[in-house]
C-alpha cells in the first residue's frame, strides 16, 4: 500500500491538546491517491463512502448520548423481547473455524510476530489493525500489507538468529483482520472527507484480496461495537463489499468483540444483525473493564482496586463470562474468552513459571465456563492454552436453569486493594505505554504485562475515579494512611513517576530524543486525563 493524501478539511480534525493536535491518521501531504492507491480502489471506495459515512457519524453520536445518559443515572439495559431473542434462529458453523480452542493475536505491522503466530499452531490468528497497532498511516500501511502477504501465504521476515528468511507454513489456521474501531477515522483520502477507519480498512483488504485463492472466506473482527445497530452498518459493509465484488453476499465472515459495556445487554440482537456472517463472539475483557468504568464513572461504588490485584473471576466479568456461551450455544456460534495480560518470559524462569501457571487457571475458568477457547499473543502459551478446552468446541454445551438476564453490574465489593502504590504504578504504565505509541509501538510489554489502548484506557480511567471520588473512596499508603487523590496529588505523582523513567531511561539509552519523548508521553496522558479523553483512540 502506498502513500496518499488531500489536505483534510481543519474543521475536521480532532480538538487540541494544548498546543498540539492529537495526531489523526492522514495519508502524507505530498502524495495522490489516485496515484498511490491500488489502482481503482478510489472507484470501489466511492459507493461505499456514499452508503456508508454519514450513518456511521449517527452511530458515534448515539454513542455519545448513551454515556451522557449513564452518566445522568440512565445505565444500560437489556432490550425488550423480539425475534433475535424469542426465535429458534441458528447459523450453521463452518467446518473450517470449528476449532478455535487459541487465537493468537497481535500487530498486523510486525511481520516477525505475524509469521510466527502463523506457524505457533494456534487454531486462529488476529491479525490487529487496531489497538496493538498506533495508529498511524506508516504503520496501517504496513499491516495491511502484511495481512494481504499473510493471507496469500508469501510473508517472510529475516531470522537474524538463524540466518535465513522465514516463510508460512502449510497449516489450516483461520485468519482474521482487526480493522480500527468504528469510532476512528481516516483522513486523506477523499479531498476535504474523513472516512471511517473500518470502512477504509476493510475496503482496503477486501479489494486487493483474491477471494478465489483464499484458503477459507476473508475474516473480519469486528471491534468495539456498542449497540446492536451497529451490526447492520457491518452487516451492510460485507453486503455492498460482496456485491461490487461479483461475490455471495454471505462471501465475508466475521466474528465480534463484546468490549463496550452496553453490547453485553444486546450480545442476541447483535449476533441476529450479522447472522449471515458471524461466527462467534469473543469477551474482550480489557476493554470492556474500561467501559464499565466510563460507564460507571459518576458512581464512587465503582472505584475499582488496582488492576492487578482484581482476580480473573471477579463477578462483573464471570457473570458475563457465563452468560456469553449460553447465548452463542443457542444459535450455533462459538464464545471466545479474553487476553491473559501476563506474558511469559524466555529470560525470567521464575515469571516464565508464573505466567504459564496464570494462563492455565484462566483459560481453564473460560473452558469450566463453556467458551470454546480464549485469545493469547505469545506464542509459548498456545499449547496450554489450547489443552485447557475440549475438541473442537462445546457447542453442545448448555448451562442447566441459565439466567437470560443476569446482573452485569454487579458491585465489586470485596476483591483487591486500592494504593496509592498502585496509582503510582497505573501512572508509569500510562506514561511508558503513551511513549511507546509516540515510538510507533502500539502494544509494549511492561513488566511481565503486555499493555496495549485497552490497559493504557483501564489505567487512565481508574487514575480519573480515583480523583473524581476522593473523598468517598479511601486510597491507601503503605502505611495505611488514606490519601486523598487531588488533581495535585496526581500532578506531583506524574512528576516522580516521569523523574523515575528519566533516570532509567539515561542508564540505558542517555538519548536526548528519548528524554523529550518521555516528557511528552507524561504531559499527553496527564492531559488526557484531565480532559475526561477515555474514547479508545
């Protein structure tokens, strides 16, 4: 994929930071789409566009008056009976993706990793456009050219280790693409328009991909939904994209993300929506902490304790968990489970030793559960993950006396602690994380744990609770003492936090780059912070 770009229209653009706009993925000033963009992509983009840009601008705005009513008291809830509910409806699953006890993922733009997740043997593998990837145009441009050499068997990186190219081997691995999030967009392309990122992204691999040479249909991954609306505006996308294309227009299959707090109500409808494309459903549990707490952001019941101290189990996940399976069993989908955030460690036996421990009692909880399998990103945890479920799946599988409408707000009362060493601790991952993204990296791993957009939003939005309820919510030192958490307090713990990284920083790399970088790193996230910027961008 090449460069393009128009000028976009300023209006357009997101508020600033400051004195700095938050950068928005646009194609380079000095290239032409016509010229740099696979020849006749703009042609096939343009209905599309037409079709499709203007609804999913009402999608956003929907979004936004829904938080805006939690926020007044108004949370959500499930919908009303109807036929996605009270119907007998199934889909019939493809024999090809029966078996995705594992799917591996990870950036689309790191062809290292992608190659090897391909040959890890794990039953799936996501491809990520999305938060594991910045997002930026080099970095877009390049992960889809890899999804596109993946897809067709060619990719290869240099093995510097052994010395030689490494290629894709023979498997039936199934394959999917993580476009960005309906909320994002991509500018650029269109003189004076803002296209939405999903559209651009799927547009961009559907058009380029031989249907015809694929080893199973193209698979999309659908992010971040937050209403069962949404999944026509996908639903549509498929459709139109399998027309222009002379394709069934059940050509494109997918399977969606449960990571807003508002979907968990309308899982059903959504899955009814897409029923000609769907396979499963998958719990992404990172981001959907993060929209429990945004949800629940006026609520000081809702101060969660530090991250890790809150066990894989806690009620607001496990009662989802259950819930999930029994809905994709009802109509013949696979439930997927979530990320284990801690990775294990060729260096580091003792964390090695831990880590792979974590990740079997979890993915064991997601199988006692009844999901089909669970996601990784490393590929040392594929065996053990894939142990943990039964062959191929537990389609079969229904909970005895299910509850339709369990609580999905259930208060977590009496799980981890709440420290001041832990926002310390959320501080620097923040900071760490942010510097990361202005370095290119979507996804860093930070102490044993891989932080990506979801974790770095989980943390930024516990720091603003803690802050926003003070004084009804006790935060404790290591001594016991309560710390009331002022906007103060906070600024002077994101100054030693910075001071901390400076000093490590100049031990490793006494880079002057590297140092201003981490100084912007601080001052963006504390920004976001203040300025309430919990969307997932």
């Amino acid at each position: 994929m090449a460069t393009a770009t128009t000028n976009p229209n300023p209006a357009l653009l997101p508020r600033p930071f400051s004195n700095r706009i938050v950068p928005v993925n646009t194609a380079p000033l000095d290239s032409d789409p016509e010229r740099d963009l696979p020849e006749g992509f703009l042609d096939f983009l343009a209905p599309l566009h037409a079709a499709l840009t203007m609804r999913q601008r009402a999608l956003v705005a929907r979004r936004e008056n829904a938080l805006a009513e939690a926020h007044a008291g108004k949370v959500p809830s499930y919908l009303p009976p109807s036929v996605a509910t009270m119907s007998s409806w199934r889909i019939e699953l493809p024999a090809w993706c029966a078996d995705q006890r594992n799917q591996m993922t990870g950036p689309a733009d790191d062809a290292d990793l992608v190659v090897k997740m391909l040959n890890s043997g794990a039953p799936g593998v996501m491809l990520d456009l999305e938060d594991s990837t910045a997002n930026t145009w080099e970095h877009n441009a390049l992960g889809i050219k890899n999804i596109l050499e993946a897809l067709a068997g060619r990719l290869t990186y240099f093995d510097r280790k052994r010395n030689k190219t490494m290629g894709i081997n023979p498997s039936a691995t199934v394959i999917f693409t993580r476009p960005r999030g309906l909320h994002l967009h991509q500018a650029g392309i269109l003189p004076g328009e803002l296209l939405p990122a999903s559209l651009f992204d799927v547009a961009m691999v559907a058009y380029q991909a031989d249907f015809n040479a694929l080893k199973h249909p193209l698979c999309i991954y659908i992010p971040k939904s937050e209403s069962a609306d949404e999944a026509l505006w996908w639903r549509d996308l498929f459709q139109m994209i399998a027309r222009l294309k002379g394709l069934p227009k059940d050509a494109i299959k997918c399977m969606a993300l449960v990571e807003s707090h508002p979907l968990a109500f309308q899982m059903e409808e959504f899955a009814w929506n897409l029923r000609d494309h769907i396979v499963g459903l998958n719990l992404g549990r990172w981001d959907y902490m993060a929209s429990l707490i945004h949800f629940n952001l006026e609520n000081p019941e809702w101060v969660l304790p530090d991250r890790n101290t809150i066990p894989h189990n806690v009620a607001f996940f496990q009662h989802l968990r259950n819930l999930m399976p029994e809905i994709c069993h009802k109509h013949g989908m696979l439930a997927i489970g979530g990320m284990t955030a801690l990775y294990p460690s060729r260096e580091d036996a003792e964390l090695n030793a831990r880590a792979l421990k974590v990740l079997a009692e979890d993915k064991k909880n997601e199988a006692n559960s009844l999901m089909d399998g669970a996601w990784t990103g490393h590929p040392d945890q594929n065996e053990i993950a894939v142990s943990q479920f039964p062959v191929p799946n537990q389609l079969q599988a229904r909970p005895a006396n299910a509850n339709p409408h369990p609580d999905l707000r259930p208060l977590p009362t009496g799980v981890g602690k709440r420290t001041l060493a832990g926002t310390r601790a959320a501080i620097r991952t923040v900071i760490r994380y942010r510097n990361g993204v202005l370095n290119g990296k979507g996804a860093s791993l930070l102490d044993g744990y891989m932080e990506d957009l979801a974790t770095d939003r989980i943390y930024r939005l516990m720091i603003a609770q803690r802050m926003r309820h003070s004084r009804q919510v006790e935060v404790l030192d290591d001594s016991g003492v309560t710390v009331p958490h002022t906007p103060e307090l906070v600024s002077q713990l994101f100054d030693d936090e910075l001071e901390r990284l400076l000093h490590d920083a100049a031990k490793n790399s006494p880079q002057k780059q590297m140092a201003e970088t981490l100084r912007e790193a601080r001052r963006m996230s504390e920004e976001m912070i203040r300025r309430e910027e919990f969307d997932p961008r």
